[in-house]
C-alpha cells in the first residue's frame, strides 16, 4: 500500500470512527483521489447560515506535499467572499503551500480554512480577482501565491 | 572563432605578460599564422584579451563549496561552533560574514534561533507542535496561515484538539507508529534536537520532495511549526542511500551561496553546475561602459551576460540599453508583430500588399510606388544597395508638427529598428535550420571526396560566425535607436553597414550549392569571406567599446549611469 493511500485510510477511519469537528462534514470520500467535504462557519460570523464545500485532490506524494483544495463553484455551491479566495474558488493560504506540515491532515486544513472564514469582518472579494481567475490554472497547487496579510 | 572561444577555464589563469610571450613563441612566426587565418582566430592559446571583452573566471561546483568551506570554518572557528551550525548561521544572513559577527556578537540566541538552530522554547515532549504562540514568532510569512487556527474567535475547539491528537500520536503501546505514514512497520526513526520523530522514510520522502521538486536547500522540521532547520548531517544521514538527491542538495547550496555573492554568477544554461566569477563588472560604474559578456567552463556554447539577465551575447551594447530595448520591445509586441506577418499598405494608396519572395525592392500594384519592404520607403533613396536602409531617415519626424504624425513618426523610427533586428534574428534561426541540411551534405562529401573532415569544417565556421554577426548586429539596432543624432552615430552605422552587407554576402555563399567539383573553390571563397567578417565584426565591437569607455557615445533618452 502506498504511503498516500495508507495514510488517507486512516484519516478515513478516524473519521468514521470519531466524527468530524463542528460544522464540518465528509460528503463523500469514494476514493484516494478526490474527497469532497462541507463546511459551515458557526457562530456570529459574515458567513451565518451559509455552507460550502471543498475539493480535496491528492496525488501520490500526499501527505509529504499539501493536498490540492479548492472551495467547489458550481449550480450547487457558492466560493465564500473572502480576501484570500478567489470566486473560481482557489485559496490563497500559506497552510496548503509553503507552510504545509506533513503532519497536517484533511480535518486540519478544513478547520484552519473554517476559522480563517470565522474570522472574516469584510466581504470581500481578493484583490485583482478578475485576472487571476481569468488567467489561473485549473489545478490551484500550480499557482504560486504570494501570501497576503493576515490581519482578516 | 569567437573570442570567447579562447578561454576555457586554465586558460584563464595565464592572462600575464610572460605567458603571452611563450604563447607566441609556441604558435609560430605572425607570418605563419596568417596562412592559416582560420585556425589562428581559433587558436586557444592566443590570449591577448580584447577590448571588448572582460576579464573572468570559471569555477566548478568543487571549486565554490572550497570558497564556502573557508567561510564556514572562519565562522566555525571564531565562534567555536561546529561547521554544520556555522553553515547554518551563514546560509541564514546570506553568507554576509561580518553582520553575521555583529549579530552574533549582540545577541547569539537570537542568531540560533532565527539560523534554525535552537528554538525558543526547548520542550521536546512539545510533540503537538503549533499549539505553542510563542514559537509563532518567527513567522512573519502572511495569509491564513496554520497559526490563524489559534487567533479565530470561537474556534470549534472539542473537534480542533481531539482530531489534531489524534493525528499525531508520537507513541501507542510503548511501540512508534510514525504520524505522518502511520505504517507500524517503519523501525528506523529520525529526529532533530527538537525530538519531533517520524520515521526514515517519511523523512527521505520530505527531504527529497524539497529538494527534488521545491529545489529548497532551507529544510525546516516537519513537525507543524517547528522551526528548526536540518542541518548537513542531517540531511546527509536521510539521504544515506540516495547519492543523486543528496548531490542536488549540494548543488543547491552552491547555488544559494553564489547567489550572495555579487562577484559570482551561475551559469544560466540548464542542468549546468559552473559558477564565473567576474569581480570587475560588479559596480555600476563599469557596467556603464563594458558589457561583461562572459562563458562557463563547461560549454563554449554556455554565454551570458554577467552584468544582466540577457542568456546570450548583448555586445556592443550595454546591459541599460540592452534592457530598455527589450523592454520597448516588449511593451510593443503588437506593433511587432503586425512587422512581422506578410503583409504591408502601400505608404502611398494604402492599399494591402503581399510580399512573396525574398527581393526587398516592391512595387505597388495599384499605384505603382517602388519601395522597399524593410523600411517602406521610396526605393529610389536606397541609391543601388539595400543596406543602405539600415540608417533611419530623420527627416519624417522632424517634419512631423501635429501629435498625430509626431507619434507616428515614432512609431515608424521604432520599426525601422525593430524590423531589422527581428529580421537578424529570424536570418539566424534560418542559418541554424539550413545548416543541418548542409552538414548532412557535407558529411556525405567526405566518404565520396577526398577532403578530409577538417577541410569540411569551414562551412561549420562560416556558419557560426554569421549567427554570431547577426547577434552583433541586431544589438547594434537596439543601440542605435537610443543614440543620439549626430557624426558618432554615423560612424557607429557606417561599421554596421559594413558588418551587415559582409554578413549578407557570406550567408549567401553559404546557401550555394555544393557539389565535389566546386568544393574547393568554394571552400577558398568562404574561408575568405569569414575572415573579413570576423574581421568587421571585432571592428563593430571594438570602436563600440571604445566609444563607451571614452564616453564618445550620447544618447537620446536617459541611460543609467549617463548623465
Ligand atoms: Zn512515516
Ligand atoms: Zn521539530
Ligand atoms: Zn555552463
Ligand atoms: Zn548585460
Ligand atoms: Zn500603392
Ligand atoms: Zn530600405
């Protein structure tokens, strides 16, 4: 068994063994490829009463190299308005790029991303939206972000 | 046949008087070495440097790490630290020596931990790396980041802690399960000062994918938020049985180190691991009158610029020119590429003409205007040569009054250049293409004929130097539409005349066909015809040389270090 699909098996197990974290939800994990999971901000937040969902893409060398996420965009779901997603739903954060610990698993990543939205004031769509998402590669790991600031 | 072609990277080293004397002495008589013009041009021990050309060094990957070992074990040795953890240090404050001591000197703890050497807080068991704030510190990296888990407002914290524990057991039964592979089969385990534990093979996994894919040599623990950096043993010990990631790794270092050093510079070629080192053209000042055109030990074929980014041969020009050309030729790439397809107006009627062969005299259908397709105008100028339409007729835009024509005449000055300069370039990529087929040709005639393949050669020579000329001149465009009217730039366009009608005739004698019976004739021919080239060639580059360093050269736009 490779490492990638040894390691997914388990964080599947976890999953159904011991749940996901609040106002996070697997919508279907068919196999070591693709996952998709839901993603809901609670509390008092910009984004009440909203859901979306993200794409999980791995190829062999995860969890040595992040895993390729993305907010899905289509008749069903919406990308949240926030400064570090684009509408075509790329995110531009540093835990899924240089900053990615092997360590860090699905559950992670969809739990930065949920307080990332949590702490959200503004709505707003990133800077230069129009281009990037004109120009952007379908995969968002060929993207090479710069990282904004923080402070959101 | 290039000047550059003479130093290979011993030679170098022999750039003195004495050597000169028994260089010449080894050769031969002057006289001798005019027979054979050819081979004395190639002459590798000719080591007379031209005007045009700077003094450098070729090293090799093994010569630089002597150059970083030196650095570290100074470091090593005035700290009294181990070469890994000077290494470290160095590679942190980009192989500045003195502020590293300055630094060290103010605070070494600081110094530790920021080269990745120490962390600030030492708890090893602190296996849950990232839930500590104070090891945050050192990231001033941006954007949502691992650490925003621990600044959002009303974090689901119940699930956040159990998965995150549960992601990382560091021991299970007193027996280690790795927590990144979970494979319970992995025996050999690694860790840093920091204790964070995985097993060998995630780590060879780790090591090599930011190696191999991310070609970053700064490897940080794997541990979320840990901030240690692995240091050569490290390294070296995950990489024990992988020779080809550990190599690159090394070279990686090389690179990171030449990098900080204003007076070296990678070879840009691919895959190639030689370093030049050209003190002289580091300032400013002297890159406003030389272009430090420069060749790595590996390849004669591996030029570049040491003073720009320009991957080729930018002689006569210097690299501000060089720049400002490029960039305008990017800026209009629309306009440029409107020069380039087949198809013109007739500057009198306006109607579209086609151009279908090779001739630039064209006459308009319609109206019957004569003119030529390089510059568009009236052919009855041209007086009888063509290659007199490599000067710029000044007069339209002087006429020009309104806005309107003024931008036009612009427009019209800059195509005028840029015409020729992409028109060199397309010639040079045809040359290449039409030589394969040559070779070929010529490869044959040494089996049928009786030439030997050293006389078959004069055709590679011809070959080359026509792509080095039309280099020389598509530069020469790109300086002459930043100089400034006057009797310098005619005499700079008188030279690239001269250059440009001799280049064209030898291209031409090399697209005649060869057979056995006129091989030899032809072979004198284009010996000849090479040798005065090359001859006009080194006079482009020399009085443009000249000029820059006496200053003769004015332009009309501010150029860096030009007042
Ligand atoms: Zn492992
Ligand atoms: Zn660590
Ligand atoms: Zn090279
Ligand atoms: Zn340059
Ligand atoms: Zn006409
Ligand atoms: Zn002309």
């Amino acid at each position: 068994m490779s490492v990638s699909t040894r390691r997914l098996q388990k964080e599947l197990t976890d999953i159904q063994k011991q749940g996901t974290p609040v106002g996070i939800k697997l919508l279907n994990a068919d196999d070591f490829q693709t996952w998709h999971l839901s993603l809901e901000v609670l509390g008092d937040t910009v984004y009440q009463g909203e859901v979306f969902a993200l794409k999980f893409r791995f190829d062999s060398s995860y969890p040595i190299s992040s895993p390729a996420v993305q907010f899905v965009v289509d008749d069903t779901w919406k990308a949240p308005v926030h400064p570090h997603v684009y509408s075509n739903g790329h995110i531009c954060a540093s835990i899924l790029g240089n900053e990615w610990s092997p360590v860090l698993s699905v559950i992670s990543v969809c739990v930065t991303l949920q307080s990332m939205l949590a702490s959200c004031k503004k709505k707003e769509l990133p800077p230069g939206n129009d281009r990037y998402v004109k120009n952007a590669p379908e995969n968002p790991k060929k993207t090479r972000f710069e990282y904004h600031d923080d402070n959101v | 046949m290039s000047s550059n072609d003479e130093y290979s990277d011993e030679d170098i080293e022999y750039y003195d008087e004495d050597e000169d004397m028994e260089d010449i002495d080894d050769v031969g008589s002057a006289s001798e070495m005019e027979l054979d013009p050819l081979n004395d041009l190639n002459d590798p021990t000719r080591p007379q440097r031209k005007i045009f050309e700077v003094e450098y060094e070729s090293l090799s990957q093994n010569d630089v790490e002597k150059l970083m070992r030196a650095d570290i074990e100074y470091i090593s040795s005035i700290f009294g630290v181990e070469m890994d953890t000077a290494s470290l240090m160095l590679r942190w404050i980009n192989w500045n020596k003195e502020k590293l001591i300055e630094k060290y000197m103010d605070n070494a703890n600081a110094v530790l931990m920021a080269s990745g050497i120490t962390q600030a807080d030492k708890a090893p068991e602190r296996a849950h790396a990232g839930r500590s704030p104070s090891s945050s510190a050192h990231q001033s990296s941006i954007g949502p980041r691992r650490s925003s888990r621990r600044i959002a407002p009303e974090p689901p914290k119940s699930g956040k802690t159990k998965i995150l524990e549960r992601l990382t057991p560091p021991i299970e039964d007193g027996k280690f399960i790795c927590p990144i592979c979970f494979d319970d089969t992995q025996t050999e385990t690694l860790n840093m000062t920091c204790f964070h534990k995985f097993c060998k093979s995630c780590w060879h996994a780790y090591v090599e994918s930011k190696v191999r894919t991310e070609a970053e040599s700064w490897i940080s623990c794997m541990a979320e938020d840990c901030s240690l950096v692995a240091p050569d043993y490290f390294i070296e010990g995950v990489l024990k049985e992988d020779k080809a990631t550990w190599d690159r790794f090394q070279e990686l270092l090389v690179r990171h180190f030449v990098g900080a050093m204003p007076n070296l510079k990678y070879c840009p070629y691919p895959s190639c691991t030689y370093t030049v080192s050209c003190p002289v053209s580091v300032s400013k000042t002297s890159l406003s009158s030389t272009v430090p055109i420069v060749t790595c030990g590996a390849s004669a074929a591996h030029k570049f610029c040491f003073g720009c980014h320009v991957d080729s041969d930018h002689r006569p020009v210097i690299c501000a020119v060089a720049k400002m050309w490029l960039q305008k030729c990017r800026d209009d790439s629309e306009t440029a590429n409107w020069i380039k397809s087949n198809t013109k107006e007739c500057s009198k009627c306006q109607s579209t003409i086609e151009k279908n062969g090779g001739c630039n005299h064209m006459t308009c259908k319609k109206c019957k205007y004569e003119f030529c397709w390089v510059c568009m105008g009236p052919w009855s100028e041209h007086g009888t040569s063509w290659y007199n339409c490599n000067r710029y007729d000044e007069k339209a835009s002087v006429d020009a009054r309104d806005a309107q024509s003024r931008s036009r005449a612009s427009l019209e000055r800059y195509l005028h250049y840029y015409n020729r300069w992409a028109n060199h370039e397309q010639s040079k990529k045809l040359s290449v293409e039409l030589y394969a087929k040559t070779e070929k040709k010529m490869e044959e005639m040494q089996i049928t004929s009786e030439l030997s393949w050293i006389e078959v050669q004069f055709m590679k020579k011809a070959v080359d130097e026509v792509i080095k000329c039309r280099t020389t001149l598509m530069w020469t465009y790109g300086m002459a539409y930043y100089l400034e009217r006057g009797n310098e730039k005619e005499l700079f366009e008188d030279n690239q005349r001269d250059l440009e009608r001799a280049v064209e005739e030898l291209s031409e004698l090399i697209e005649s066909p060869i057979d056995p019976e006129v091989i030899k004739t032809l072979r004198q021919k284009v010996t000849d015809k090479t040798v005065y080239v090359q001859k006009r060639n080194e006079i482009v580059l020399e009085d443009t040389a000249k000029g820059f360093m006496d200053r003769r050269w004015k332009w009309n736009v501010p150029v860096e270090g030009y007042d």
